[in-house]
C-alpha cells in the first residue's frame, strides 16, 4: 500500500508543476519553466536513490517510507500556505469526471495499456 501512495504522490509532483507553470507563464518563460522542472526532476531522480541508500543503510528500510512522509506533509504545507491558485477563474471548466471515466473505458489504448504498456 505504501508504494501506491508513493508512486501517486511522486507522479501528481510532475503534473501539478506542469500545470502551474502552463497557468502561470507564456511563451518563451513558460519553455524556460518546463526546461527547469526538467532539470530539477532529472537531479531528485539522480539524488533519490543515493539518499534512500543512505536512509536504508543507517537507520533501516522502513524510515525510508517515514522519511518520504515527513517530507511529503512539508512540502503539502508549504503548497498550502505559499503557493497561489495559479488558474485564473473565468478560464476553470468545472470537471465532468463521469464523462471522463466513461472515455477511459471505451478507449481501446487505455485497455491494451493495461494489460501490456509495451504498445
């Protein structure tokens, strides 16, 4: 159960900075934004692993998971109290996610991808 949580919370991080940067820039400083979100990912996904070992090695596999969550709930607050709605509100859709569902579950890739992603 905790690698669910972890694979969620590390894949809504990429999506969430994506979407700031497209509400919050235009243009040429909106492709300088994603280039930094890129190099900032490439470094986390080069630094997690070191990091891990070291947690592992010297206080035991399950701080990992402690760690991962103190760092997680730090970082949800700080979005909380510092990070501003970045949507402007005459351009929010509000969601049809019954739509969307029912999209997902007549789309044949989504079901191939399933069962075998290598398409």
């Amino acid at each position: 159960m905790s690698r669910l949580i972890q694979a969620l919370g590390s894949s809504v991080g990429s999506v969430l900075g994506h979407s700031v940067c497209r509400d919050a820039f235009e243009g040429p400083a909106l492709s300088r934004a994603y280039a930094s979100i890129g190099i900032i990912l490439a470094i986390f996904s080069a630094k997690g692993p070191i990091l891990g070992g070291f947690i592992t090695e010297n206080y035991g596999w399950r701080d990992v998971f402690l760690f991962l969550a103190a760092f997680s709930t730090g970082l949800a607050i700080l979005m909380i109290f510092f990070l501003p709605e970045t949507h402007l509100v005459a351009n929010r859709i509000p969601p049809a996610l019954h739509d969307v569902f029912l999209r997902l579950l007549e789309d044949r890739k989504v079901w191939i991808c399933s069962v075998d992603c290598r398409v």
